[in-house]
C-alpha cells in the first residue's frame, strides 16, 4: 500500500524514471516482458513475410533500427520522456511510439512511471499511417 504521507516525485524524476522504463523496452524489443511491441500492416509489407526466417534479416534490422534510435530533441521528444522516434528504414519513413496502459490493456495507465501498474505498447508504423 501505497504511503500516503509520502511526497510525490519531483516531475524531473518522475520524467526520467519514463525516459529509462522507455529505453528499457526499446533495448529488448525482442524479449519485452509484459510489454508489447506491435507494427502496423503497413510496416508489416514493408518488410515482408518473415515466417520461416523469409525476411528475418529486413525485422531483425528494423528493430536494431528503433533499439539504437537516439535522434531525441524537442521536435521529436518535447516532455523527455522518449517515447517517440522517427526515422527512415529501406526508402520509406516510419515512427515508432510508446503508449501507456494499465495491466489488462483496458484503459491508460494512472502512472506510466510504475512498472507495476503500466504496460507499454510499443507501435512501429509507417508515418503516413498515424
């Protein structure tokens, strides 16, 4: 539970703890825990049929692509929290993008900040699908 006389995080911490929970999940896109990471249809033919490893190389290179992304600026990145990217993967231009929802993915998270109580949804598209 929860201490009620506690004092709340500074908003600098509250921002950082994000931007690090948020580079967490870009930096094991692959193994995301509780998380979730999801490309749109679009990004989906982009890269092409990737079962029986058909075009792992192109997915394998598109999620190194969003891992190492470290373009952040206020443009892009205007709260700190890193949770938005944008960037050019084989001639056409994609986001990425982090959402935060609570546990069962019903509703928003009432505190991205908390791990416990967020899942992040991690959304690879092409930009004019957004």
């Amino acid at each position: 539970m929860p201490d009620r006389n506690a004092s709340p995080a500074p908003a600098s911490d509250r921002i950082a703890t994000i931007a690090r929970l948020n580079d967490a999940l870009r930096q094991n896109l692959t193994q995301p825990g509780h998380n979730r990471v999801v490309m749109t249809i679009g990004v989906q033919e982009l890269i092409g049929d990737v079962s029986l490893f058909r075009n792992f190389h192109a997915q394998a290179e598109l999620l190194r692509a969003i891992r190492d992304y470290d373009d952040f600026g206020p443009d892009v990145d205007p709260h700190g929290e890193r949770d938005f990217g944008r960037f050019e993967f084989r001639g056409a231009a994609l986001y990425w993008k982090i959402d935060y929802y609570d546990r069962t993915l019903d509703f928003g998270s009432s505190d991205p900040a908390d791990p416990e109580m967020t899942t992040r949804v991690l959304t690879i598209l092409l930009t004019h699908e957004y």
